[in-house]
C-alpha cells in the first residue's frame, strides 16, 4: 500500500500529512506517508483543490483535512482492497 499526501506545502496540507503519519503509527502498518508538493501530480490524479490524501494513487479524501479517526477508517477501508 503506497500512501501519499499531497498539497502546496500551506499548514493545512501539512496537518493532513502529520496526521495521516500518526494515523498509519497508530494503525500499526509501518508504512511510509509520502508528502508531496508537486502540483503536477495533483492534476494527474484529477483533483483541483488540496490537500489530497491518496491510498495507491486514488484520491481518497480531497480538499479538507478530516480528524484522525476518519483518516484511520479510510487507510483500514483501503487496504483491503
């Protein structure tokens, strides 16, 4: 499973990036949260607005930074996929 959040670097892209590590901490998986900052990666992926968090290249929440409970239950719904 390749996790990645992506933004502009502003805070809120990085609350998503602290708070999807310490989801993935918190979940036990031991996996990598890459950040990226790249917004040409954004556009590949067809999301317009930030940040994104997204579980093997599918967006999976896009433009708000949920609580870490519901960044839990979305890296649990989409690793078992």
């Amino acid at each position: 499973m390749k996790i990645q959040v992506l933004g502009s670097g502003c805070p809120t892209c990085k609350k998503l990036h602290g708070l999807t590590n310490q989801a993935v901490k918190e979940l036990g998986i031991g996996q990598e949260v890459e950040y990226i900052t790249d917004i040409q990666k954004m556009l590949e992926m067809g999301v317009m607005s930030s940040p994104v968090l997204a579980i093997d290249g599918k967006p999976v929440i896009v433009g708000s930074v949920p609580d870490i409970e519901k960044i839990k239950n979305v890296i649990e719904e989409n690793s078992t996929k």
